[in-house]
C-alpha cells in the first residue's frame, strides 16, 4: 500500500454513547435514588419505589408530587481504531432533559394503603457520526498505477425507553410490606448505517476495459435503516421486611409481554457491489443489488426485556445520622432472538444470491448479568443530608454469542462497561424537598472488533467477503467518561413544614 496523501475525518460522535446503550443500570431516575446510586431495594427509593421495590412505596409519609431532571449532562468518548489503524474517534456530547415525574398518594383514611403513578425516561439519547477516509493507493490490483481510495460513513441512531406506571403497597403487618407496580414501556428507535466506498483509476489510460478510454469505478455501497415503535407491559412485585434499625427488601420483574401494539415501523436494507476482480486472476467478480424496504404490517417487532430480581438492606446506624445502602440485582439471559423480522421481496436482488436470507431482520440477545450497589448518607443537620453511592453496570451484549443467528445484522453499538460514582445534598425548604448533586461515569472496554477496517483494504476481501475494506481486527478500545449535574424538586402534600 502507498503512504496516505490525504485523510480527511469529518467526526460528530454521540453515537458511541447513544442509541440503545445495551447496559441495564444506565438509568437515574429521581435524585434521591440518584445519589445512592439506585442501591435502595431495601428502602429509601423515596419517589422511585415504583421501579426499585413498589412495597416502599409505604415508606411515603405525606402525599408528594415528584419533578426531576438531569440538569446537564456532559460526555466524553475515546475510540481507538474505530475504523481501523490509528483511525480514532473523539467527541464530547452535551444535553438537557427530563427524566422522572410522580405523585405519590397516602390516603388519610387508609394509612395501611400508598399509592404511586409515575412517568420514568429510562433512555432518551440521540447522535449522529460521519466519517469520510480519502488516500492514494493501488487497491485495484489489474489495474496499472494508484487509485483513488474514498470511503464515507455515516451514522445516525435515536433511541428512546419510556415507562408509565402505577403501583400500590400495603402493610401487612408492623414488620412485612408488600407492593406491586404495572408498567406500559414504549420503546422507540430510529437507526440508520450507510457505508459507500469508491476506487477509481487516477489516469485516463487506466481503465477496466482495456484501451476505450472510459471511466470505471470499483464501488461498494452497504445502507440500513430501521424505525419502529414498540409497546409492552411488564410487573414488578415486592416485598419489604423492616426492623428498627434495619430493613431488607426483594423485588422480581417479569420479563416484557409484548404483542400489545407497535406502529411506525419501517426497514430498509441496500447492498451493492459494482467493477470488482478476483485478485489472483483479474476476472469480474459478477456486479449485485441487494434492495428492499417493507413497512406497517408487514414488519414485526419484538423487543424483549430480561427477568430479574433484585435483593437490598437499609442499615441505619444507631446515632440516627447515618444509613448505609446495599443492592444488587440478577438479570437472565435472553436467547438470541429476532428484534425486527419482515418478509423480503420476491424482487430483492439483481446479480448473485449474495445476502438474500434476513435481509430485513435484525438479531438481539443478552447475556446474563449481575450488578451491585452501594450508597451511604449522613444527615449533617435537622434540613441537610449528604448522600453518595457508587455502582456497577456491566454490559449485557459485549462478546455475546449469537450462535445460530450469527451473521445477522445488529443495530450497532459499542458495549462499554460503566463504573457510576455519585454525590449530593438534599435540603428541606419551607418543608419542600430539593436535591442537587453530580455523577461521574468511567467506562472502559478494550479487545472490541473494529467498526469496520478503512486503514487497510483491499479489492475484495474473503475473510469479511465485502469488497473495498480490510479485515477487521479486534483493536478496538474505548474509553468513556460523563458528569451528570442533577436538580429535583419534591413537593410535599399534607406533611408539617419545619420552621
């Protein structure tokens, strides 16, 4: 291969952060969890008992109207050699948004009973990447001299996972709480991957035909899109056992009944190869389009969500200042399956039979994982608290084996496993709560298979039996840091103002 003349990267690059994020504790929900790292399965989930243990939905004192938001979040991501040999990928990412609403009912007449709905964004991310590689090489090997090598990649994903739920507890007894709460989730993603690569000869005399003087470029064009919307229920039961200075709680999720609704659903899929030889013998390698798109009816989704269940204590220490936070949870495994399935044309392909099988369908899976919480708080006065926590979220589809359903196409994502450490105060105003505080992620994960090879291809490559692209390798290392800066407002119904 001939030195580089020209490397142009043109990089935007949330996606490395965004779109399904493929890890089950990325969530942070209202604040007061937040700072604990969600390490409250045993009590004091506050507002989000709903999703941690419905049974400490109980532990509300007053009714209470919940509003929480991310105030400001900031990432940052590190891939090496995402596209190939010293072909790295930097970007920093800033948002805004909303992530928890809930009102919280304590009937005064029924002080055995509590209630809770709510509206939890578990995942709200959005990017886009472009990235274009522009070299001198001689890549086409029967034609004379070098040619120029241009490669544009493009991707674009947004993903969202709403839940609205309602839940209740009730005491069964001085020591034993129990509560079971309904979600409706909706998940929805746009995702598109466009790949177009062209070589073609510097010289006029230097074409495929021999003598005529025309053009030939050798290309390989590769473009999916995949858009739906997917509804499904799911349940949470759990139970609470308390003592004076310690309680433990349990709470099982069921995986998601799906079936229930999906709409906007559409997928399209293009493949072409054009003007490529065999290296050893310069014969044409047949030209092929592989083209369709189906949408509506004819698309079936299915996003399934793991069974898990989940264990915590609560231990307050006997000055009554502090409490220490322990949970953790087991997510099953999920076979590979298909997420997204659709029939594909009768008129799909001109050329050879190359890619006619699941055209139009997309594989998911999980592997099983186990994460673990701890978080600690010291009321430092009669109105300030100090909170913080640490946890980790190991991701569900790094290395997983797809087995029969290898070769499938995946919506494509970096699986990066995260290490959360958090901290911040929560105060009493005029008998209101407020919190504030910041996250800090670390994310790390190395020996991960290249995005795709720009850095070394070749005309037509039979290891990844794709023309125009090296042989991906499995140098791919990313790194991944983000701060979250939190603000909650908690408005108390019916509870005593502190002077």
């Amino acid at each position: 291969m001939s030195k580089y003349v020209l490397i142009t990267m043109m990089i935007s690059l949330p996606f490395l952060t965004t779109g399904q994020s493929h890890n089950y504790w990325t969530r942070s929900f209202n604040e007061e969890s937040s700072l604990l790292s969600g390490a409250v399965v045993g009590g004091g989930s506050g507002p989000s008992a709903i999703y941690y243990n419905p049974a400490s939905i109980s532990e509300v004192e007053a009714s209470k109207f919940s509003l929480n938001a991310s105030l400001v979040s900031f990432e940052f991501i590190n891939a090496k050699n995402a596209l190939g040999e010293g072909i790295n990928l930097d970007d920093m990412n800033a948002k805004i948004e909303p992530r928890f609403i809930s009102y919280m009912l304590k009937p005064k007449r029924h002080q055995n009973l509590s209630f809770e709905i709510a509206f939890l964004n578990n995942e709200n991310e959005e990017g886009t990447v472009s990235a274009s590689v522009d070299q001198k090489m001689d890549i086409l090997t029967h034609i004379p001299g070098d040619e120029r090598y241009f490669a544009f990649y493009q991707y674009n994903a947004k993903f969202r996972d709403d839940w609205i739920g309602a839940g209740f507890s009730t005491q069964l007894n001085k020591r034993v709480i129990v509560g079971l709460s309904m979600f409706v989730t909706i998940k929805s993603l746009k995702y598109s991957n466009s790949m177009e690569i062209e070589a073609y000869p510097l010289s006029d005399s230097a074409n495929f035909t021999g003598g005529d003087n025309s053009f030939h470029a050798a290309t390989y064009t590769d473009n999916y899109y995949l858009n739906f919307n997917d509804y499904r229920l799911l349940w949470k039961a759990g139970v609470l056992f308390k003592w004076d200075y310690l309680s433990l709680g349990l709470t099982i999720t069921t995986p998601s009944v799906g079936g229930i609704y999906s709409d906007g659903k559409r997928v399209e899929r293009k493949e072409q190869q054009a003007n490529i030889t065999y290296p050893e013998t310069g014969d044409p390698i047949p030209d092929y389009l592989i083209t369709d798109y189906q949408e509506k009816g004819n698309v079936d989704v299915s996003f399934r969500t793991p069974f898990s269940v989940s264990a915590g204590l609560t231990y307050r220490f006997r000055d009554h200042k502090r409490i220490l936070y322990l949970s953790m949870e087991y997510f099953s495994a999920i076979d590979p399956y298909r997420m997204v399935e659709a029939e594909e044309s009768a008129l799909l392909t001109s050329g050879n039979e190359n890619g006619l099988n699941d055209c139009l369908t997309y594989a998911s899976g999980a592997k099983p994982v186990f994460n673990a919480a701890l978080g600690y708080s010291w009321t430092l006065n009669q109105k300030l608290l100090l909170k913080a926590g640490f946890r980790t979220d190991f991701n569900y589809q790094k290395n997983l084996d797809y087995e029969d359903l290898a070769g499938i196409p995946t919506v494509q994502k970096l699986n990066v496993d995260h290490y959360y450490i958090t901290c911040g105060l929560s105060w009493k105003l005029m008998g209101q709560d407020i919190i504030t505080g910041v996250q800090y992620c670390l994310g790390r994960s190395s020996d991960q298979k290249q995005i795709i090879n720009l850095s070394d291809p070749m005309e037509y490559n039979f290891t990844e039996q794709k023309a125009l692209q090296g042989t991906r390798t499995n140098d791919l290392v990313s790194l991944y840091n983000s701060v979250i800066i939190y603000l909650g407002f908690s408005f108390n119904f019916g509870e005593k103002k502190n002077p």
